[in-house]
C-alpha cells in the first residue's frame, strides 16, 4: 500500500509540473521582457472563487482554491439496527491557469478523500471565444446533465441514482472538443474520443495497462430560449434566478469499445473470452437525454438514459472456452437497463432552496437477479440555505429507497459545504 501511495504522489506530482512550470514560464519571460510594473500584477482573494494571481494587466491568470464538505449520514434499512456516519464527503483542492494572449488554459484537481486523489489534469487550447480543445483527464459531457456538474455544484446532498448507477467520477482521459454559437437561440455540440477506461486509465503501474478500446461520443445542447446567464449553467439550481423563462435540451451518447467495468470506467473487473481463450471484452453503449428549464428561482431538470451491450456471441466466461456467456448473463458484469430522474426545486431571494426528487431504473433482465443494475425507485426532499451564492452553504435531504428485490431504505443527510 506503501509503494502505491507513493507511486500515486509521484504521477500527481509529475502531473502537476508538466501542466503548470511551462505555463508560468511563459508569464514569467514576457514580463522579464517588457520589464513589467508591479501595480501590473496583482494578488485577490474571494470566498468561492480562491487566490487569484493576475500578471501583465490580467493577461495571464492564475487560481488557487477548493472545498470541504463536512457531512453527516443515518440510514435505516427495514429490519436492521441504523447506521450513523459522520466524515469529509469531499476534500477538494484545485490549480488552474489561463494564459489569454497564448489562447491557452490549465486544471489540476485533486480530492483528498478518496484514495487516488487525482481527478482532472487537462490542458486546452482555445481557437476562438466559442471553440475549446482540451487533452487530458476531466469531468466528461457524455453522461447525463447532473454528472456534468462539479460535485460543489448539486442541488441535493448526494448525486442522483440515475447518476451513481450509471457513472462513477465522470472523469476520463482524452480528447474533448466543444464549443457554444448563437444567441437568441443557442447550439452547444460536442464531441470527444477517450480511452474508454475512466479516470487513472492506465493503472497504478506500468503492469496495468488500459483494456479494450476507444470510447467515442458527443453531446448536443439547443438552448431555444437563448443561454443561461453567466454562472447558471454550472448547477441545475436557479441561483441567478433568470428574470425570462429559460431551457436547454440535451442529447448525449456513446459507444465505449471493449469495456471491463460495469459502466465503462474502469478496468480490469471482469475478464471475458473468445472461442481461443483471448480476451474479448463487450461493447458497451448509453444513450441520454435531458431537459433544464430555468425561471424566477425555479428549476426543473429530467433526465433519461438507456444502457445496452453489444459484441456478445461467442463469449466465454472461462479461458478453456467451455461456458458460453448466456443472452441474459451479460448483465451479471454491465449495468444494462433504463432510469429516468425528475427533479425540482425553488430558491427564495433569501437563499432558502426546496426541492424534490423522484426517480425510477429498470434492469434489462427482470429474470435476473444477479443483474448489477437492479429495478427501484427512490424519492428525496431536501432543504437548504445559500449563505454565499454556492460558496458557503447547508444542504440536508431525506430520502426513501425501495428495491424491487430486498428491504427498503431510509436515509437522512446532513452537509456543510465552504469554498474557498
């Protein structure tokens, strides 16, 4: 464990230096070349939006921030004693840069509570005001709207089921384009092209390599109304409180080649054969659609996603190739089926947000009980109060679990959020 912690800081240490000496280089030359003033160059600190560092008159931009999130949780299953569990649900700590005359930018991001903490490390370039390419690790636009959103950013103290069950981070490594036109009526495509394995793709070490193939797809948001304004886009609660009714409608998909975790971010879970004992691993495709409406404090996000495999005939479940995979058993090792999640909410000019949740998944097989995915519903209601816009905030939610196979669940979350 030793050796991997240590391994892991040398990667989040190396990252670090590949993406941000190089960028304070450039800053650092041309203000030795123009022999800058120092009233040029200035130091500002705002509670949500971090240190900032400004050089040559805001042309090169530099931040320093993150969040905690204390949090408390108690849940009741039918028949059992409740579970209380009080911790840091997400320590987050962040550097990003932009250089404007270089059309360039930067994010490093980290979450020290999880075991590998490094989440997104990208670079992007930007063509035009409207057009961004970036390469390297982030929070993808492939999944649904709700997993868009940094995890500061929720309108719930927990992502929705539809969300979990069906993604992990949301982080991957590749290739993204996207880029925003219009104005009366606005069109956001995107595309991009990943390793198919999610965040940290190739392993701990030279030994864990990335599995599979690519993972190719894109994103279509139509904003028929016009864009959101400024920041509001970021969460799918009305902060900003738009004065004229405002909607985005969103299509995603993708086609993840030769997957071995369940929801194609990650590797090395499950290991699947062809007829000569080679690994063959399926092909894994979801599909998601999504509506954000907007208006005088209330907002109204639904969310809808299929999940299917493909690349399944002849596969085998032991190297010799002696026990075929079943039609049905391919669920055993993806998450394969529909859900769907309806969520709405209302903020006061005071700061105080209620909101309700309802959502529902079906599981492809309803024979199969050792499907990962497996059908339920679940409804939540939650309360909170923005201090500081999104910055300073308390979140609480009470939500009803009910599986179609086992015992219901009751929980109550409690969490404090402070951005800095």
């Amino acid at each position: 464990m030793k050796r991997f912690q240590n391994f892991n800081f040398r990667i989040t240490l190396c990252t670090f230096l590949c993406v941000c000496v190089p960028f304070f280089a450039i800053a650092q030359d041309d203000d030795e070349d123009q022999d800058q003033e120092n009233d040029r160059n200035k130091v500002s600190f705002n509670v949500g939006s971090g240190l900032n560092f400004s050089l040559n008159d805001n042309q090169y931009q530099f931040n320093l921030g993150g969040f905690v999130q204390p949090s408390f949780m108690s849940s009741k299953a039918d028949g059992l004693d409740r579970e209380n569990e009080f911790n840091s649900r997400r320590s987050y700590l962040y550097f990003s840069g932009n250089a404007v005359k270089e059309k360039v930018s930067f994010l490093f991001q980290l979450d020290y509570s999880l075991q590998e903490p490094l989440l997104d490390a990208w670079i992007a370039y930007h063509p035009h005001e409207s057009t961004t390419i970036t390469i390297g690790q982030k929070q993808t636009f492939l999944n649904n709207r709700e997993m868009m959103y940094r995890e500061d950013r929720l309108q719930f103290t927990n992502r929705s089921f539809l969300s979990t069950n069906f993604s992990e981070t949301g982080r991957e490594f590749g290739v993204f384009v996207s880029s925003k036109f219009g104005d009366k009526f606005g069109i956001a495509p995107m595309l991009a092209v990943t390793s198919g394995d999610g965040r940290n793709s190739f392993g701990a070490n030279s030994r864990d390599t990335d599995l599979g193939g690519i993972k190719y797809g894109g994103r279509l948001d139509l904003y028929p109304l016009g864009f959101f304004k400024p920041g509001n886009d970021l969460t799918s609660t009305d902060l900003e409180r738009e004065e004229k009714l405002k909607f985005v409608l969103g299509f995603a998909g993708s086609h993840n080649i030769g997957t071995s975790n369940a929801v194609g971010e990650g590797h090395g879970n499950y290991i699947l054969y062809d007829v000569n004992g080679e690994n063959n691993y399926p092909d894994y495709v979801q599909i998601y659609a999504d509506i954000l409406l907007k208006y005088q404090g209330f907002s109204l996000l639904a969310e809808y996603v299929n999940a299917s495999a493909s690349n399944i005939n002849e596969t085998y479940i032991d190297a010799n190739a002696t026990q075929i995979l079943a039609p049905t058993q391919i669920s055993d090792f993806l998450t394969l089926g529909d859900s769907f999640n309806v969520q709405v909410g209302y903020v006061t000019v005071s700061g105080f947000s209620f909101d309700a949740r309802y959502e529902n998944r079906t599981q492809e097989f309803v024979t199969n009980v050792s499907s990962v995915l497996q059908s339920a519903n679940a409804t939540t209601f939650g309360l909170s109060k923005y201090f500081v816009g999104n910055s300073l905030k308390v979140q609480s939610s009470y939500s009803n679990y009910n599986p179609k196979i086992g015992t219901n669940i009751n929980q109550i979350d409690l969490l404090f959020q402070i951005t800095f």
